[in-house]
C-alpha cells in the first residue's frame, strides 16, 4: 500500500501576477491589434502555468473572459461586433498558447 501524498495541493487559480500581465498585454493589444507577440507571450505564460496547476482550458478561457470584460477599453467600444472578433482572436491565440505549452 502507497503512503498517502502529504505535498499541499496545488491553487487552481492563476497567480495574481500572470492575471495583471495578461491584462496589461490585452490593453497594449487594443491600442495597436497589427502586433500580437507582447499578447501571445503573456497567453503562452498563462497556458504554461494553467497546464501545471491542471487548470483546465475552458476554466482557463473563463479567467480570460473576465479579465476581457474588466477592461475599461473593452466596455468603452461601441462597435460590438469588433468588440467580439477581437475577443474571438484572443481566445484563439490562448487556446492556441495552451496546447502548444
């Protein structure tokens, strides 16, 4: 019979430090959206560390959901439709960043 595992459990969320990183990359990707590598490292990052606390992706888009919504450059839009390709883009390049992590 194994012993059980007495190693704390790992947090299920992000640190609070990759959520402000990833925060600022999404408001320095609205004021300029022809250049997503700051974005993209910051997602590759996030993916990173979601993989190794065993966050799942879909928790993952969540946390990025309402980190996107918190933005005051996201609720000033007023083309929703942009609003939405470019939270679209967002997603794809995170779910992009996690598999690829």
């Amino acid at each position: 019979m194994m012993a059980p595992d007495s190693s704390p459990p790992q947090s299920r969320a992000l640190d609070d430090e990759s959520v402000a990183a990833v925060r600022l990359a999404l408001q320095r990707y609205l004021r300029d959206t022809r250049d997503p590598r700051a974005l993209q490292a910051s997602l590759l990052v996030v993916a990173s560390e979601a993989r190794a606390r065993r966050i799942l992706p879909e928790q993952l888009l969540v946390t990025l959901k309402d980190i996107w919504s918190s933005l005051p450059e996201v609720r000033a839009m007023t083309d929703s439709g942009e609003q939405v390709r470019l939270l679209q883009r967002v997603v794809t390049m995170c779910i992009r960043e996690y598999y690829n992590a």
